[in-house]
C-alpha cells in the first residue's frame, strides 16, 4: 500500500504540462499479474494520442474480478509505467471502490424493464445456442421470466434488434445487431461480480472519458457499451481500436497466455519496439532516453499510421 500511495504522489508530481483541451484518455489494466508487450503497446497508444492532443490521461485498475486479481500486481503495474515514462493527471481510479455505482445502474436497468434475470448455466446455454462472433448466442430462455422452480443466476440485458453502428477511428465504420450476433449478454455475473460491459462504461462517465483507445480485441464490445450509455443517459466517447499484438503462433499476448513480462529495468529499446509495431514514423534522433523519447513521439504521433 505504501508504494501505491507514492505512485499516486508522484503522478501529481510530475505532471509536465497543464492539459489544455477537452480531450481525456485513460488505460486500464487489469491486476492480474505484470504489464507485457501488448499492454505496453496499447498504453502507448492512448498516451501518446491523449498528450498528442493536449489531453489528460488516466490510469484506472480494473479490479472488479476479485477471482483474478493478485495483491501486489497494482504496485508493479505502477511502477513499471512510472519506468516506462508514463504520468497521469489524476489519482488512480480502482474498480472495487466504485460497486455503489455498479449497484445504483443495476437497479435503473431493472427497474426500466431493460434487465431480467437468468437461470441459465453456461453448459445449458451452449448445448442449444447457435454459434456467434463471440461464442454461444443466448437464446432468450428466461426473457419471458423464469420457469417454475428457477432461481435467477445472472442478470441480462435485453438487447434491440436494430443495429448499433459507430466509426472508429482506425477501424473505420462500424455495425453490430447485438440481438443477432451476440444476445441478450450478462451485465452482473452469477457469482456476483459485475460483468465488464456495465463497469466499463460506469467508469467511463464518471471519469469524464472522451477518447477511449484500445486494443481490437475490444471491438466487438463497443456496440454492447454504446447501448448501455444509450439506456443509462450517459455520452459515448471517440473510440480508436488498435491491432492486437500476437506471438509467433497468431495468439493474442495475454497474461492468461503467460506472456512474458516487459523489463522496467531497460525500457527504452521496449518503447521504441511498441512505436515500431504501432507503424510510427521514425523518430528524427535515436532517443537517448525515455524522456527524450516521449519529446520526440508525442509530437510524431498519428493514429493514420496504426
């Protein structure tokens, strides 16, 4: 706790210029375990397009996972950003002091009619389901109530049958019929925890969220997030999705994967590998350090090279 506590102060420390325009930007990882590659790549990509546009940018912990989550993963993400050159303009925002809110948007979906509860297990699901983008499509069992003796598991959302597009702004334009291609999807999961879709976008609005840049595996959500701020009154931000890092056998990085960790003890060469993958041009110097080259990038920064 003590190292976190320093984190937060020197983030207020060493903020360099005062943000200037109505741009804010935010990375938010997840305390599951050390930063690797392709977290480093996508904190570099919002940084670098929030700074590049004068903005503020945000670090948030996404903690809300209980099940997921290891005790000293906050500090070493921390201080691994802090070795990478990375500040923010606020302090850290944590998933689990935010449950009141979750509760509070549970209730306005319930109460609305736009949530029920299910009783279904992911094994019945998946034995009558047609496949979809994102695996079994939910087959509305419980949208007309529970059956007799059923006892609610999950909470879902009931989903529209017309479509929900937006322009991402390196994917380009972009539609989803949710119904179809997804179903009515869980927004509190049976164990309790509330689903990533609704925390996503409670945490969105209460910081003020304009930009949001991310990886592409995230794509495929943003439909399901658009129509909760819809349902919830709340504003929609710029979206700018990235490709996803890979290894050698066309898997998604991730920590689940064990991919390896990023080394705060030499960050530089790592720095200019993810402005290297992300398809920036070349830095005028060869940087000779992570001050020198975030002068250089933040400048040189373009979301049309990506």
């Amino acid at each position: 706790m003590h190292r976190l506590q320093n984190a937060r102060r020197d983030s207020r420390e060493t903020t360099r210029l005062a943000p200037s325009s109505d741009y804010c930007g935010r990375f938010a990882p997840s305390p599951t375990g050390a930063l690797h590659f392709g977290s480093l790549v996508a904190a570099v990509a919002s940084f670098a397009d929030a700074r590049a546009h004068a903005g503020r940018w945000l670090l948030r912990i996404d903690d809300i996972d209980h099940t997921r989550c290891v005790a000293e993963a906050v500090d070493s993400i921390c201080e691994t950003l802090h070795a990478f050159g990375f500040y923010w303009d606020a302090p850290i925002y944590r998933q689990s002091d935010q449950l009141a809110a979750y509760d509070a948007a549970l209730t306005i979906l319930r109460d609305h009619g736009h949530s029920y509860p299910c009783a279904c297990s992911r094994r019945a699901i998946a034995a009558v389901a047609r496949h979809g983008c994102e695996g079994p499509i939910y087959p509305g069992t419980c949208r007309q109530g529970l059956a007799p003796g059923a006892q609610g598991r999950s909470q879902r959302l009931r989903t529209p049958a017309e479509p929900i597009s937006f322009v991402d702004a390196i994917q380009g334009q972009q539609t989803q019929c949710i119904a179809d291609e997804i179903g009515d999807f869980v927004i509190r999961r049976a164990d309790g925890v509330i689903a990533y879709q609704l925390a996503v976008v409670i945490d969105d609005a209460a910081q003020n969220i304009t930009h949001v840049v991310r990886g592409a595996d995230l794509l495929l959500s943003t439909p399901r997030q658009i129509y909760l701020q819809r349902l919830l009154g709340l504003p929609t931000p710029s979206y700018a999705h990235i490709p996803v890092v890979r290894n050698e056998e066309g898997n998604k990085l991730s920590k689940s994967a064990a991919a390896p960790a990023i080394d705060p003890h030499n960050p530089l060469p790592t720095l200019q590998a993810a402005w290297h993958w992300l398809g920036q041009p070349p830095l005028s110097t060869t940087p000779s350090s992570v001050t020198d080259f975030w002068s250089q990038a933040i400048p040189a920064w373009s979301r049309e090279c990506v």
